[in-house]
C-alpha cells in the first residue's frame, strides 16, 4: 500500500499542472490544494505499524474456502481459530451449540478450560495435532472430545488450528450409571451375605448346641436368604428388559383376563395384611399389542407395592379404563392405594434404581428398590406412559396408559 503523502504530493503536482496550462481556473485550484493537503495530513497520521496491524486482521480472518465447505459439512462442532487464539470461522453445528461464538474474538470467551488451552498451545509449539477432554458445565453437564489440528494453506503461510468436537455426554452418564448401579447391587447384596455370615459363625460357636437360638437365627437367614433371592430375581428381569427394550411387542394381550389373574394371585398377600382388593373393569374387552408375562409383571408390581407401603388404608383398588387417556388414544390402568402417601420431594426420584423414601421400612418389608425401575421400562418398551401422584396421608396413584 503506498504511503499517504506520497500519494498526496503526486496529486498536488498533476493539479499545479492542469493550473499553468490554464486548464483549471485560481479559485478551483486552491480549494483543491488546500483539500488534498488536509486529507494528506490525515492519513499521515496513522503510523505504518497501524496499517500492518489492520491488514493482518483482516488476513487473520481469511480462510480457504474449501476448508470452510469441508468444516460445514461435519455434523459435530468445528471452530477454527488462528495462530493468536482468534476465531475465524465456526460451522452451523458450532453455531447451534455456542451461540456466543463471535467471529473476531478470542475462543477463551466461548471456552475457556485449560486442557484445551495446554492442547492449542501444545498443537502450535509441536504442529503435530492433539486431543483432550472437556466439560462445560453451564447450562448443562455437556463432555466433549476435543481434536485439536494445526492446518497451513501453504508453505510460508500463516496456520490455522482446527478445533473439532464430538458429544459423548450420553456415554458418560451411562458409564456413571452403570458404575453407580454396580456399587448399589454390590451394597445390597453384601448386606445379608454378611449377615449370613455372621450367624454361620455363632451356630458353628457359640451357639452349636443352643437348640433355642438355632431355631431363631436359622428363621433370620432364610428371611436374608429370601431377600437376596428377590433382589438377584429384580437385577436378572432388569437386564432381560434392557436387552429387549427397543423390541417391539407383537402379541395381542387382553387386559381384562391379565388384572384378574393379578388379583387373584394377591390374595394370600392381601390376607396377611388384612386388606381388601376392589377391582374395576369394564364390561368390554380391552386388548393391547404387548408382552403379556412384562405386563403382568408391571401389575403385579404395583400392587404389591401397594399392599407393602399403602396398606393402612385398608384397600388396594386396581382399575381399568378403555380410552382413557386425554385423547383416548391409550387404555389406562390405575393401581391406588389409600395409605399414608408420598412427600412430595421423593415423587419424582421413585423410578430410580434402589431408590428408597424409607429404606430402613423398605428393607425390613423385603423391597429391593428396583421394583418401580422396572416398571418405568417395560412400560418404555411398550410405548406408553407412567405418571405416579401422592400426598401424603391420601395415599399413591399410579397411572399406566398403553396405546390402543
């Protein structure tokens, strides 16, 4: 680019010419030159640094277009940045995810964790490309693999790093809630083994010939014996259903027939509780496409939990309405229990794994925590929708709605 009063002088001159030749009137000239000599001024001001530092800006933010077309492509994030930390271009992904990405700022006010900083400065010392991990924790736990790749036009040119990444959030939650299941199951099972193990003990000691206390604890491990059976029983449906989740029913099951069956199975438990079982179904048959032995099981579970943590209200009513949803789309089954309910805190945490309002209570009535779990993914499985309603001393609804 020329310098300003070089540009300026050539211009003075070309009009002292056009005057002597009388090509330009006295009064026109000196306005011209008076103007030319202002605006020379001017532009003389800015030093040629400055005019370095604005050309390389505006260069910083060229990019070859064949890059920018291979990073529009990419379904995940990609943001390009320049050897000084600046963004210069960010695809639509990019745009979506980090909407405060502005094209000429520095990439440390959209992100900001060390680890991609350590990989960027690593990338342009090196040139070679790098990779980490990162997690924004605002507004969402989200973790991202972040590849890091250097990336010169040509040689001689300035370089551009290529920020790459890839969600594996879903990953990471399921890895903490496998890691998380494992350590309850482990919990709940080395309870009463080591419960098991400490009556082996006193009956092989202390307690050989004591015919009294024998009877006593050989009635307590059956009961531990009991629960881990029930809980190894949960776990094995658990992973059955996980297996088959995204397996699409196929069998035609009558509802009807299937909560009668459920209701007579519970007597003997419904007895011991002193409880009564009011059953409500319509006078037409209602069938849906399910897996009837899965859909039993969800009854089944219900109603005992029913009869386990609602019993003092003295009845367990189980009902089945054709159409019952909003839209009449779905079949509805209620299992209501008219007990002492719910607070409403724990509601929404009911269907988690070993999840527990009362585990002490639970234990002692042989829950194993899972019984809701299971119930949240047959239903899953089976396309329709579970909504649980409590108040305390009202007792729980649990509401099932099964497409038609």
């Amino acid at each position: 680019m020329a310098p300003p009063l070089l540009v300026g002088g050539g211009a003075l001159l070309i009009i002292l010419a056009l005057a002597v030749f009388g090509r330009l009137p006295l009064i026109e000239t000196g306005i011209a030159t008076i103007a030319i000599a202002a605006v020379t001024a001017i532009a003389a001001r800015s030093t040629p640094g400055e005019v370095e530092d604005e050309e390389s800006h505006e260069l910083s933010l060229e990019l070859d277009a064949a890059v920018e077309r291979f990073a529009d492509i990419l379904t995940e994030p990609c943001l390009i940045i320049n050897e000084r930390a600046v963004l210069t271009y960010r695809n639509a992904a990019a745009v979506r995810q980090f909407p405060r990405a502005r094209l000429g700022d520095p990439l440390a006010f959209t992100l900001r964790d060390p680890d991609l900083v350590a990989a960027i400065d690593a990338a342009v010392e090196t040139g070679s490309a790098q990779s980490t991990e990162l997690h924004i924790s605002v507004p969402n736990d989200t973790w991202y693999r972040a590849s890091v790749v250097p990336y010169r036009p040509s040689e001689g040119e300035r370089f551009f790093i290529v920020i790459t990444l890839y969600d594996f959030t879903e990953q990471k939650r399921t890895d903490r809630m496998r890691t998380d299941f494992i350590a309850n199951a482990s919990h709940e099972l080395r309870t009463p083994l080591t419960s098991l193990m400490g009556f082996i003990d006193t009956l092989q000691g202390p307690a050989a010939k004591d015919e009294a206390a024998r009877g006593r604890f050989l009635g307590i491990m059956r009961s531990q014996s009991e629960r881990m059976s029930g809980l190894i029983d949960d776990l094995l449906s658990l992973s059955r259903i996980e297996l088959r989740q995204h397996v699409k029913p196929t069998t035609e099951v009558n509802l009807n027939l299937l909560l009668r069956e459920v209701s007579e199975s519970l007597e003997p438990q419904l007895e011991a509780e002193n409880l009564e079982l009011e059953l409500k179904l319509p006078e037409q048959t209602v069938s849906v496409i399910g897996d009837r032995q899965e859909l039993f099981e969800v009854v089944e579970n219900l109603a005992e939990n029913a009869i386990k943590y609602g019993g003092g209200g003295g009845k367990v009513e189980i009902a089945l309405v054709a159409g019952g949803s909003r839209s009449g789309t779905h079949h509805a089954i209620t299992v209501t229990d008219f007990g002492a309910g719910i607070a409403e805190e724990h509601v929404p945490r009911l269907t988690e794994r070993f999840y527990r309002v009362d585990a002490e209570s639970s234990r002692k009535k042989k829950g194993t925590g899972l019984g809701l779990a299971i119930v949240k993914h047959i239903v899953a499985r089976h396309h329709g929708h579970l909504s649980i309603r409590s108040k305390l001393g009202e007792g729980t609804r649990v509401e099932i709605l099964l497409p038609r």
